[in-house]
C-alpha cells in the first residue's frame, strides 16, 4: 500500500521521545533540518497496513538523519527495538509495514 500524499517536516530533538512525528496520513516525507543528530519519527504500526510504504528523503546535503521507530517497534533487518537508522545525508530511507511493531527498511542512495 503506497500513499502518495507528502508532507515537508523538520527534524528535532536528539532521541526517540524528541524526533518529530511522521504522519501517518502522508507517506512520501521530506525531511529539512538534519544536524547529524536530529530526527524523525515512524508512525505507530498500529495506525498503518501491512505493505504501507514511507519514503523519506533526507532533503540536507551535508548532514544525516536519524530515522526512529515508535517506542517499543523495531527496523529491520539490522537494528534492535528502538534503535534509529542512519540515513545519509540526501539520501532516502524507505520503510515498508512487515507486521505490528516490525518495519522492514532500505536506504536508497544520494546521486553524485
């Protein structure tokens, strides 16, 4: 399930309770602001489908993005429960619903 609504947001905070909310409603984020220590944040699994698709793009060129889960939920394949993900500065981070609590997730590459 792919929403091509989008919605622009501005990474804050430093932790998981700080990052800023992704809406669930808009699936195609574009994310202003990353420090190489500010975030954003997934939407509760339990708000979206299974299969729903979030885009995010890093919209900074010489800073990366911390992408968190919802507390309690995990990124997949490599991190633990609550643990972020890295995403490269202008790169994109692309998080598809696996199950309640599981998002499974792959970056795409910056253009160079």
């Amino acid at each position: 399930r792919y929403i091509t609504r989008t919605q622009t947001i501005t990474a804050a905070g430093t932790n998981q309770d700080t990052a800023t909310s992704i809406s669930a409603a808009s699936a195609i984020v574009f994310a202003n602001g990353a420090d190489n220590t500010k975030g954003v944040k997934l939407p509760l699994t339990t708000l979206v489908e299974i299969g729903t698709t979030i885009t995010i793009l890093n919209g900074v060129a010489l800073a990366t993005l911390e992408v968190y889960p919802t507390e309690s939920e995990v990124l997949l394949p490599m991190l633990s429960a609550n643990s972020p993900a890295t995403v490269p500065a202008g790169a994109t981070i692309v998080c598809i619903k696996f199950t309640d609590s599981r998002w499974i997730c792959y970056f795409g590459g910056a253009i160079s």
